[in-house]
C-alpha cells in the first residue's frame, strides 16, 4: 500500500528495519538503561531514584537479550530467536522489570508506611476519589482549599477532568498495595494498548506485519521506554490518557468513526490533553462524512463526566480545572520545566504576554492547516497531534518534561496507522478507493 504520509515508509522504516528492527531495539534498550541510571544517582525525586535503581536493571537485560539476538541474527537471519515474537516476549520482559515490578514495589512500600514512594498526582487522585464518593464532586472549592494548611494547599487542587477520580475510588474503599491509583493506571494502560495493538493488527495488511513492525515500537514508546516507564512507575495519570488517545487514531485507522469518537471522548473525560485529540479526530470524520459519530463520543462523554459537578458546584470546577492550571490558583503549579516556554515567561518583560501571544499564532496556525488541508488518514491525524502538542508543550509557561511522552509517543505511533488505513467509503468504514495526496506539506 502506498503511504499517505511522505517519509513515514521510507526513512524510518529504512532504519527501524536495520538487522531485523534489532539494531534500534539494542539501541533503546542501552540508553533506557543510561537514562535509569543517570535517574538514580542525580534525580531530586525519591520515587523517581527507587524506580531508576529497578529499571537500570530491567533495561540491561533487555539490552543484553537484544545483543544476543542481534549476534544470532547475523549468522542466522531467519532464526526464531531473532523473530518478532521473540522481540515481543523481549519488550515484555523489559516492561515487566521496569514498569510493573517498581509499581509493585513502590506501591508496597507506600501502603507499609514511606510516604515517598508516589508523586503527588497519585496522592492528589486518591483524594478526589474519596471527596467522589462522599460528596459526588472531586473538587474542593476556593473556599476550602484556602481554608487548608499553606503546605497542604497544592494538594488540594485536583487539576484534571472529573472521571480521573474513578482511578482513586478503590483507595477511598481499603488502604492496601493494590489500590494504588498506580496499579490502576497501570492496568488501564495495559488494556487499552492490548486492544490497540488487536485492532491494529487485524485490520492491517499481511505485508505489514514484518520485523521492525509499528506495533511493537509504538508499545515500546507508550509503555516501556522511560519517558513512560518512569511516569507510569512514579505518577502514572498520563498513561490511560495517552493510550486512549492511540487507540482512537487506531480505531480511526481501521475505519471506526464512532468508537473512535468514544476513545478520545474518554481519554477527555480524565484530562484536558485528550481535547485537542478529539479536534483533530472531529475533523478527520468530516472528511468522511463521519464527523457527528466522531464528536458524539468524543463530546458526548466528557459532557456526561462534566454534568453532575456542574451541579453541584461549577465554581469548584472552574477554580480546578481552569484557575490553577492557567496560574489564578492560590497556589503556583509545580509544573515548570525549563523549557523555552517557561523561560521566556520568567525572564523577558512581559513574558507571560509573549508566551500567550506564540501559543494563541501556533493555535491559529494549526487551526488554518485544519481547515486548508484537513487530515484524510489517522497516520495524518496522529502527526498533527504530535507536533501541534509538542509545539504548544514548548512553549507553555507551565510544563514539564514528562508531558512531551504524548507528541513523542503520536509521532512514533504513526508507522503502524500509516501501514493500516484502511481504503474506506466516507461515512461507511467500508472498502473504497484509496486516498492520495494527504500530508502535511
């Protein structure tokens, strides 16, 4: 099938297939394994330095079982040891020693007494799971957040969608290891990506399923490569996120409007960063007539999550989910990574000014490229979500480092939807002509 999407077929694949997809595979695994270990020597973070001294290992292993496969390659290139499956039962091993065993552990040292053992998020999570169930909201007002301590203030703000308090309501319910938010992050994640890869690879093409394949490495930058494996180990709430998000364009690949609608609407219905998902999504169904089973999801769930806060009170949710994001909160978000956007704010006269002035010409631009040239392919579809993100993740006054995994991951993902569009009638899902001439040129 020829790609829809100039250079996704030819450059990276070009490299990604290299001594059968093991070369970049060694490759990961070896600066995972440099990037665990910097972690645990240098990071201020205490959850972040007990999770770097668990995957440095995990990362080793992988990286000497990919050597081995490679060494074994070169005399046997057609050997099983060096096949995809073989690759995949790699990777899990990799997951397993670096996202599900420093979740166990933490989660186990938490529930036995360390406070230290989980980022603020998850604290901040398992509260509004427990202000969920008692009094049907997740947010406390301004009111009482002013109300709280001066140290304990910035943990009474719950700066995400009101469905994210459902991954703290087992806490809420017993106290053990296995409630932790955490753990439940991470068997959403699990899910969701299972079902994303399923769908991938049933409504791919046979050709496409060889080594080096879209799949494998679009899991790996979701879940296992550290700028997730990390997240997920210490924080975890951007994880189920993103993996809705990729099932949505994946859905959207496999010529499912309308339950790629409902992915984004729930990957919304937790957290602002799905928003701008579902525009792009939106207009990729209108291309295929297909627009209102997009947005009846995509704009439908998060209505129905936002609807009873509303009602019981708005104010609450707009100090939340608005004032403390955008810095009218009583307190300063901790999100301030130095990047250009952050610096531009703190240190040029009127930074804030300028920095709103670059996001809103970046929104425009993005909005016109839309509009002109509107994505015809869910390979398309993801490009657009990982530059204009990572875009906009630059030049936010308030950001962090650990919120760039989202364009990373979009842009990584989109060798596997660009082998996988399926040719689609618009607003049928079902085969027709192909669709040519859709880029971002």
């Amino acid at each position: 099938m020829t790609s829809a999407v100039p250079g996704v077929r030819r450059g990276w694949p070009a490299v990604d297939n290299a001594a059968g997809g093991l070369a970049v595979d060694l490759a990961l695994y070896a600066a995972s394994a440099g990037f665990a270990a910097v972690t645990t020597l240098t990071s201020t973070l205490a959850p972040h330095r007990a999770w770097g001294s668990v995957a440095t290992a995990g990362y080793l292993v992988a990286a000497v079982a990919a050597t081995a496969q490679l060494l074994i390659w070169r005399r046997r290139p057609g050997s099983p040891l060096t096949g995809l499956a073989t690759r995949w039962a790699v990777a899990g091993l990799a997951a397993t020693t670096t996202v599900l065993l420093p979740v166990l552990w933490q989660s186990t040292e938490r529930a036995f007494g360390r406070p230290d053992r989980a980022q603020e998020e998850v604290i901040v999570i398992e509260d509004s799971g427990r202000r969920l169930i008692e009094t049907g909201t997740p947010y406390l007002s301004r009111e009482a957040i002013a109300a709280l301590p001066t140290g304990e203030q910035l943990f009474g703000y719950t700066p995400y969608q009101p469905a994210m308090a459902l991954f703290g309501v087992p806490r809420a319910i017993v106290d053990t290891a296995l409630t932790d938010a955490r753990v439940w992050f991470a068997l959403a994640t699990v899910a969701i990506l299972a079902l994303a890869g399923r769908t991938l690879w049933r409504s791919g093409a046979p050709e496409a399923h060889r080594p080096g394949d879209g799949i494998l490495r679009g899991v790996q930058a979701a879940a296992i490569l550290p700028f997730s494996a990390l997240t997920l180990a210490t924080g975890g709430d951007d994880l189920p996120v993103l993996a809705l998000c990729l099932l949505a364009l994946t859905l959207a690949a496999a010529g499912k409007p309308g339950r790629a609608g409902a992915a984004v609407g729930l990957a919304a219905a937790l957290k602002l960063f799905a928003w701008p998902v579902a525009v792009v999504l939106a207009v990729w169904g209108a291309t295929r007539r297909s627009g209102r089973r997009v947005l009846a999801g995509a704009l439908g769930l998060p209505v129905i999550a936002l609807l009873p806060v509303l009602l019981i009170d708005p104010d609450a949710l707009v100090e939340n989910v608005l004032r403390f994001p955008l810095g009218q909160g009583l307190v300063t978000s901790p999100a301030q990574s130095p990047l250009p956007g952050h610096l531009i704010s703190i240190t040029l006269p009127a930074g804030r000014l300028l920095t709103g002035g670059l996001l809103l010409a970046v929104g425009l631009a993005f909005a016109l490229r839309l509009t002109r040239c509107p994505p015809r392919t869910a390979a398309a579809a993801s490009l657009i979500c990982g530059y204009g993100l990572l875009v906009a993740l630059l030049l936010m006054p308030a950001s962090r480092f650990g919120y760039l995994l989202y364009p990373l991951a979009f842009l990584i993902w989109t060798p596997a939807l660009a082998g996988r569009n399926p040719a689609t009638r618009p607003g049928t899902g079902q085969p027709g002509v192909h669709l040519r001439g859709d880029h971002l040129s």
